[in-house]
C-alpha cells in the first residue's frame, strides 16, 4: 500500500466573521518535493500554514500530514516541524541553551540531536552566545535548527529569508537546498521568486485565499509560452511587418525594442524572412521564457479590464 502524501489539503476554508481568509484551497505536496507557496501579502499564506500545522481550527475543508489529522491528534505531527512567521526565543540565554529547552519539551530523545543541527545550520561557533547578540538570519537558522531537532520527514517553512540581507539569503538558500538533498520535504512559503525558482521543483501560487496553480515550474512556463525580443534598426517599420505577418501576436513596442509571442517557430521563421526582405536590419531576435515573477504578477495581480487578453487566458487554463 502507497504511503500516503506528506501534505494532502483538500477543500481547506478559514474565515473569520464576514472575512475568509481561506477559500477552498487543495494542495498536495508529494515525497521529496521541495514546494514554494507563493502569494501577495494577505493571500492566506500564513493561515494556511497555520491550519496545517493544527495551531488553528479549519472553518472546513480537511488536512492530512502523513495521512492523519492534526486536529484529531497531535501524533499526526510525528515527522512534521517547522515555524510560522518568525521563530521565538529567550534573547538573555544562548542559542544551545534555548535548543536545549526546546529539546526538553519535545523530548525522544531530540537532545542528542542539538551538536548536528547546530553544524547543519552552521551556528555551532556562535551556539553559546546569547541570542540577543544574534543577526537576524542567526535566528532564522537558529529557528530551524529548532525545527531539525525533531528529526522531521516534513518541514514548513512560513518566510525563512524575510528580512535578510543578499548574504544572510544566500546562506538561506544553500541551507534550504541542503536539507532537500538530505530527503526532507519542504514546503517553503516565500517572497522570493530567485529563491523559489532556484530551489523548489514545484509551486503553488495563492491569489485572494484560493490556488491559482499548483504544479511544476516547468509546466507552468510551459503553459504560459515563449515570447520574442525583437530589435531592428527601425522598430516602427518591424512593428508594421510583425503586425502583417500570419501566427505573430501580442506585438508590444517598448525602448528596448519590440516584444511578441508567435503561434509555432514556423511563424517566427516565416518573420525573419520578412523582415529580411522589408530593410530594417534585425540586431537581435531572441526567444524569451518567462520568469516565475512574470507568471506570479500574471496570476495575481488586476482584474477585469487591468489584465491583457493572453493573461485572463492564462488564468482561465490554470484556475
């Protein structure tokens, strides 16, 4: 019998009074996978995160980690560790002494745990300093350390790299992919879409509490399509050929040149040559993938007449 997924979210709603703050999000975080939860501030992120760690009820809808309810039983979170929001500490004792509090009130054996967490998260020479001499990614580090003395299987991280310097992310980044190559699942909520894009294989993008696309990053930049970056010596007079030639859509002008998307590589062929023949001389014509942060803005940002034609379709498809 398969085990069953890590995370496994089905109809999950939050509200509170007229506001819901969850709206009947399903999310499903696989073995192994390191997944990014990305959303505008307000989403639902954090509550989310909240309801699937069992620190708040769900107003419906289920969760199961590992198969079992957190708000049934709090041995569903054998295996499960992680923070939401920023982790806490006594800032007068040091960084051993607040994991080894932490190791006492969890107990199975997780004191012995604290010397290789503390090299994992590379604090073992600052581990008895006092925390409030600590930087701001110390106690981000030191908060999973917290999180690996429990010897998880499952780690949710709500916003590791807030706040932290390009150094201090950088650090995070390297810490995060260690962990997944260690075969720890994560499901990592985050601003940062060059930390995303470099450490998740997939993404779960949430707009107004509810998914707007859950799957791989490959997939969705499948969906989404290559653009083109034109520039000519004459970009009014290329516009004019894009504009005529048969399967070139969405033709932009900018001054960085011109920008377009093409039904198959036929018709970007097929515009070269036009382009050839009508004079202006091409000094570049490069396909262009899109970025996670384009796609994210396109998933979550406008409504209505704020958003392009390609964009309401994108949304359309992955809704």
């Amino acid at each position: 019998m398969a085990e069953s997924p890590p995370i496994e979210v089905r109809g999950l709603v939050k509200r509170y009074g007229r506001i819901t703050a969850v709206d009947d999000v399903d999310l499903t975080v696989n073995p192994g996978d390191v997944c990014g939860y990305l959303g505008p501030n307000g989403a639902g992120k954090t509550t989310s995160l909240r309801m699937m760690l069992g620190l708040i009820r769900p107003t419906a809808g289920s969760v199961r980690l590992f198969g079992r309810d957190p708000q049934v039983s709090v041995a569903a979170l054998d295996g499960v560790a992680g923070f939401v929001e920023a982790p806490s500490f006594y800032p007068y004792l040091s960084g051993l002494d607040n994991l080894k509090l932490c190791a006492a009130l969890d107990g199975k054996g997780t004191a012995s745990r604290i010397d290789e967490v503390l090299e994992i998260v590379e604090l073992r020479d600052r581990a008895k300093d006092k925390v409030k001499g600590y930087s701001h990614g110390m106690r981000q580090r030191l908060g999973i350390a917290s999180a690996l003395l429990r010897n998880p299987r499952l780690l949710l991280l709500d916003e590791p790299a807030t706040g932290l310097d390009p150094a201090g992310m950088r650090d995070m980044r390297v810490l995060i992919r260690d962990l997944g190559e260690r075969g720890i699942t994560v499901l990592l909520s985050s601003h940062q879409m060059m930390e995303v894009e470099e450490l998740c294989n997939r993404v779960a993008i949430i707009r107004r509490g509810r998914v707007a696309y859950e799957g791989s990053l490959a997939e969705l930049r499948g969906r989404a399509g290559v653009s083109y970056r034109l520039r000519t010596t004459v970009d009014e007079r290329a516009k004019d050929v894009c504009l005529a030639q048969p399967g070139i859509e969405e033709v932009v002008t900018s001054d960085a040149g011109l920008t377009f998307k093409a039904a198959d590589e036929s018709a970007v062929a097929a515009l070269s040559v036009a382009l050839a023949e009508s004079g202006p001389p091409v000094l570049e014509l490069t396909p262009q993938q899109a970025t996670l942060e384009d796609l994210f803005f396109q998933l979550t940002e406008g409504d209505g007449h704020q958003r392009s034609a390609r964009t309401k379709q994108l949304v359309e498809e992955l809704a």
